[in-house]
C-alpha cells in the first residue's frame, strides 16, 4: 500500500499535539471555538474542570454546539436541546418522541486532549498513545503559558517543525543566535512510530535570555 508523502504536502497534517490554547483561559463552563488542522473544534471545561473537546457541529442538523451551553460534563446544543457527553454519547433529544434506545443516534465527534505545561493540548488522532511533548527542564516547576503574537507562514507545517531542529537552518536563518551561543548540533531519538526527540549536544558557549 502506497501512502502520500506528508513533507510540504498541503492535503496532510502532520500526526501529533498540537497547542490549543493556555489553560486559563478556559474556565469551567466556557466554551472556545478553534481551527485546527482542517477542522473546526470545539473546546469546553467540565463543571469537574475537565478539558473535552468535540467537532463544533451537532450531528443531528450541524447547529454549531458553541451557541448551546456546558451542563457538567456535557454539552447541550442550543438548536433542539440534544445534549451530548464529553465522549459524544448522544443523552437527550428532547424532539423525538422514541426514547434514544429504540433510535439510534450517530454520536458527536471528539477529539483526544490534554493538559501539561500550562497548555491544552489535541491530537490529530483520536485514538492515539503517542506521549505528551516532554520538557524535562520544566518537570516540577511552575509553569505560566503564553501565546506569542500570531505570524502566518506561507508554508506547510512540517517546514516549521523541521525548521526547529535543522542545522543548516540555524546557520543560515539564525546566525545571530548561533554566534552568541554556539553551533547547533542535534542528536535524536525515536520514542514512538510518531514521535522522535531531538536535542542539542553541541556546548552552549554563552547563555541569553532566549
């Protein structure tokens, strides 16, 4: 079986996490709508402080779930009332007059996500076990998370990934940096099918603030 090449491939995300946004700023109760690799999720808070996120849309007829409201752990859609679980069980449709045992209803679309370092975290893939990004500098320590100003690139995402560990890049790209801190020289490691982890073995010969 032939599978399409994902480096600058427009038609592919790239497998893994992706940032959503800092924890704080969902709210137990809150809603928050975002775009992300091709689709349109829909994040929300458990009265618990759980994190769920579902597509954005009801099944029922694709009334957007951001115009409804959090019930505890659930979400209900503000167009018929059909309330959903965080793992998108249909629980109510208060419109049918057959109870939802006699009528099978196609359940709401969620996503994996998660919590670590201040950031809320999605996955392409649903069902995958690909590990968190780890960070050991930052284990145990308090950590605040802050979203940069936005800039788009005219690029695919792998060219952004790979920048971050491509040492012809930072020579070329970086110099500056590279000249006060010293050359970049990567070493990796595969931990999963779908996850590799790079670090720099080159000496720092002088730290900054960066």
């Amino acid at each position: 079986m032939s599978h399409a090449p994902v480096f600058a491939n427009p038609q592919v995300t790239p497998r893994g996490w992706y940032w959503a946004l800092p924890s704080r700023e969902l709210r137990p109760g809150d809603k928050r709508e975002l775009k992300l690799f091709g689709k349109t999720i829909l994040l929300y808070r458990s009265a618990a402080g759980v994190v769920k996120a579902v597509h954005a849309f009801c099944p029922h007829m694709g009334a957007h779930l951001g115009q409804g409201r959090v019930e505890g752990d659930h979400i209900r859609c503000g167009f018929h009332g059909w309330k959903f679980s965080g793992d998108g069980e249909c629980l109510e449709s208060t419109c049918s007059k057959d109870s939802l045992a006699n009528r099978p209803i196609e359940p709401l679309t969620t996503y994996l996500v998660a919590e670590k370092f201040a950031m809320i975290w999605i996955h392409t893939d649903r069902t995958s076990t690909d590990p968190l990004p780890d960070f050991p500098s930052l284990d145990g320590a308090k950590v605040s998370a802050h979203i940069d100003v936005v800039e788009t690139r005219h690029c695919h995402p792998t060219l952004i990934l790979g920048g971050g560990v491509d040492e012809e890049h930072f020579r070329v790209v970086h110099r500056q940096t590279t000249k006060m801190v010293g050359p970049m020289r990567f070493a990796w490691e595969r931990l999963s099918p779908a996850v590799i982890r790079f670090r720099n073995t080159a000496p720092l010969e002088r730290r900054t603030w960066r």
